[in-house]
C-alpha cells in the first residue's frame, strides 16, 4: 500500500526505508496524542454539537464516541494540526448525519435543549430562542449553532458543510431573518 504513496520506495535500500516507515510513525503518533488532547478539551462542545444534532442525551453521546474513534482511525488525513478543530468538526458532523440517516425512524421525545441547560456558559433559558431554532429547516439550525454557538469562520462552516462559502453566507442570512421574525412573534 505504500507503494501507491510513495511509488520511489524502491529506490531506497532496506536502512532508508526503515527510516522512512519510523518517521511515518512518529508523525501519526504525533497527530493521534494531538487529537486525544483535542476531544478531552473539547468534549463539552462536541457533545453540545452531537446533542443539537439528535437532542437526546443518549445518541449524542454516541455521535461524540463514534467522532473519536473515526478520528483516531484517520489521523493521517490531518494535514495541518492548526486546522484540527475543522477537520474535527467535519467529521463530527458527518457521524451525526450518518447517525440519522441510519435512524431515520428516529423521532426525539425530549424537545429541550438540556445540553444547554447543562453547559457551564447558560444558566437560563431562553424559550423563545429554543422554539424559533426549532423552526428552521435542518441546514439553517446547523448552520447557526456552528455560527453562533461554537464561534465558527463562514469559511470553516462551508467547510465542514461540504456547501460553497456563498451558499452558506445566503442560508445564515435567511435563518436570521426567520429567527428575527419568529422571536418578534413570541
């Protein structure tokens, strides 16, 4: 298999190659404790993604274990470690979309947000927010609570989404007014 990455392997005698396949380690070790230190300091947040997802307590935490094993599995596709929160995302969101799909008898009976009811930022709540975040369509709710939420770049959501960055600007702007419209309502 690495023969199709690196076709000059042959060129190399026996020493070299073992030199070669040690560096390859050390680098995948490196990105793996990388990405150990990244989901213990960011669990809180991966959860509240997963549990906006699926809002059920149960399923999140299952998005959230799914995420790290896949992770850990492709920590070799982490090209740049700056860049590991988007790339981590990415595949958060992926598992949980995955997830749905593949339960898509799946109906929540719990309608609150009780991951932001758990949060340590949110002491209160706010109804009104919950009910209009209810309202948007699927793509818009993602879309806001990596926006608003989780303090993401539109450039980091549209790629996390997979969607061109101008797709994602027009689906924020739409959600917002639907939220302005339905909090004025309430």
């Amino acid at each position: 298999m690495l023969k199709l990455f690196y076709p000059q392997l042959r060129l190399y005698s026996v020493n070299q190659k073992e030199k070669l396949f040690k560096k390859i380690n050390k680098e995948l070790n490196m990105k793996r404790k990388l990405i150990e230190n990244y989901t213990i300091e960011n669990k809180e947040k991966l959860y509240r993604i997963a549990f906006s997802y699926t809002k059920n307590k149960e399923d999140a935490l299952d998005i959230v274990q799914e995420s790290v094993l896949k992770a850990l599995k492709s920590a070799n596709t982490l090209k740049t470690p700056q860049y590991i929160k988007t790339w981590y995302y990415k595949i958060l969101t992926r598992t949980a979309i995955d997830y749905i799909r593949k339960n898509s008898k799946y109906i929540p009976l719990d309608t609150e947000y009780s991951a932001e009811t758990e949060g340590k930022y949110d002491v209160y709540e706010d109804i009104d927010l919950k009910r209009a975040l209810d309202l948007l369509t699927y793509d818009q709710r993602v879309i806001i609570t990596l926006r608003f939420f989780e303090d993401m770049k539109i450039k980091d959501i549209a790629e996390i989404t997979g969607e061109n960055i101008n797709t994602v600007k027009t689906r924020l702007y739409k959600a917002l007014e639907v939220l302005r419209i339905n909090i004025e309502e309430a």
